[in-house]
C-alpha cells in the first residue's frame, strides 16, 4: 500500500542580509520535509513513523515548479493493508508540516489509488484528508487533538 500527500508549497523564504536587502533562497536548500515528518509518533505504537518504515527519507521528493513553487511529496505506508489510522497518520503529516513550515503556503492532500486496495476504502480517506473544514473540526475534538498532539510532539517538548 503507498499512499500518497502531495503538498503544493508556494513561497520563498526571504531574509535580510546585512546590507538590508531580501536574499531569497531556494526551498531545497532551506527546508527538508524528511526532518520534520521523521518524529511524527504512531498513534497506536510507542515507535516513530520512521521506525516503523510508515515513512523514510526516499519517500520525500521535492520538485520544483517555478523559481517560487515547489511541489513536495510524501509518500507514506501504513504497517498493514487495511490500516484504520491511515486518516489520523495524514492529519498528523499535515498538522506536523502546517506548523513547522516558516513561510505561507497552500497544502493539497490526495491519495494514488493503489490496485489492492478497493476504491471504496480510500475514497472517503481522501475526502477526510482534503478537507479542510474536517480537519479543522478533527483538530476541535479534544479527544482527537489530544492524540495528534501527542503524535507530532518532538521528544523533547
């Protein structure tokens, strides 16, 4: 099972160099999905996404569209087939990457259908991630909050 997230990045960070002028950087040099999503917790494992191969390094590709877009892809794999979590472990890559990225940017979440998996089961995982008022509600549960906050909390927080 390969479950896809594409995230559409569209910004530059911008910083002030010493003569006061902006320098502009290219998102490559400056921002490593990989290292933000790597802490991401299992909601049901005591274990990292990463221990458990759900997501790696290879699985984030970074392409980019224009001199001021970049696309970046995460392609995560729940333990099993079937996994009932696969709507939370998305909502905790999208929550973890909304708040960690410094700059302004628009997120688009969609899942490639994979052939052994019936349709019937990712659609409505798709539907849950894309939207952004069901995240939004998901993030209001306190239940719910609760558990993704204890998902992308860094080990040391």
């Amino acid at each position: 099972l390969r479950l896809t997230i594409h995230y559409y990045i569209s910004s530059l960070l911008y910083f002030s160099s010493p003569s006061s002028e902006m320098v502009k950087f290219p998102l490559k040099t400056c921002f490593l999905p990989s290292d933000v999503i790597r802490s991401i917790r299992d909601p049901e494992k005591p274990n990292t996404l990463e221990e458990l191969e759900v997501v790696t390094e290879k699985c984030v590709e970074l392409q980019e569209l224009s001199e001021d877009e970049c696309l970046i892809i995460i392609r995560f794999s729940p333990t099993v087939p079937h996994c009932s979590l696969a709507t939370l472990i998305g909502l905790c890559i999208q929550v973890k990457l909304q708040r960690c990225l410094p700059f302004k940017h628009k997120v688009s979440v969609c899942f490639i259908f994979c052939p052994l998996i019936h349709h019937l089961f990712l659609s409505p995982v798709n539907k849950q991630i894309n939207d952004k008022e069901r995240i939004a509600a998901a993030m209001e549960n306190p239940n719910l909050r609760e558990i993704v906050e204890q998902c992308v909390a860094e080990p040391d927080d």
